[in-house]
C-alpha cells in the first residue's frame, strides 16, 4: 500500500474521531446549559449551543486535551434573548456563565 493512501485513511480516521468527539462534548454542554438554566429559573432559548472556539490544552494532569467553547441564549423574561457560554475540556465542564453569575 503506498504511503499516501495510509496517510489518507489515517487523517480519515482522525477527521471522523474528532467529529464524534465533538458531538459527544456538544451534547454534554446541551444537557449543562439546560441545566443551569433550570436552576437559574431561566428558559433556556432554542434548546441548543453553538461552538465559538476550540483549541489543544492542558488538563489538571497534564494530559493534552481539546477545550471547546459553546455560546448559547436564554431569557430571564421571555421577552428577550441573553448570552450564556460553556466552556468544555475533554466532555468535562470547566466554566459555565449565565449572565452575571459564572459557575466553576
């Protein structure tokens, strides 16, 4: 097998772990942003999160992990549309900000 074809099929495989990563993360920052908006009494808008920013860190042990950063919206009066954000490293909440309140 030449070398490009391995190449190929390994950056594929790279492509497609890093898409089901990415929906499992996007799901865990769903399930928080709803969450917390609950708890807050807010309603969280449109039931979903967009990602804004997604970069390689360092977890708490040093282990090289991807941080993903979600915006979304909720509405304290059903009138209007407010801006929250999740930050996620590997499927883990790391920040989480609902207006003025910032969850650790």
């Amino acid at each position: 097998m030449p070398i490009l074809e391995i190449v190929s099929i390994l950056a594929l495989a790279a492509l497609a772990w890093l898409w089901l990563d990415s929906l499992k993360a996007r799901e865990a920052a769903v399930r928080a942003a709803r969450e917390v908006c609950t708890a807050e009494g807010v309603q969280f808008l449109d039931d979903t999160v967009a990602i804004s920013n997604l970069k390689p860190v360092r977890d708490n042990d040093g282990n090289l992990t991807l941080q993903r950063s979600y915006n979304f919206e909720y509405s304290d009066t059903g009138d209007n549309r407010l801006k929250g954000n999740v930050v996620m490293q590997g499927h883990r909440v790391v920040l989480l900000n609902v207006g003025l309140r910032v969850l650790h």
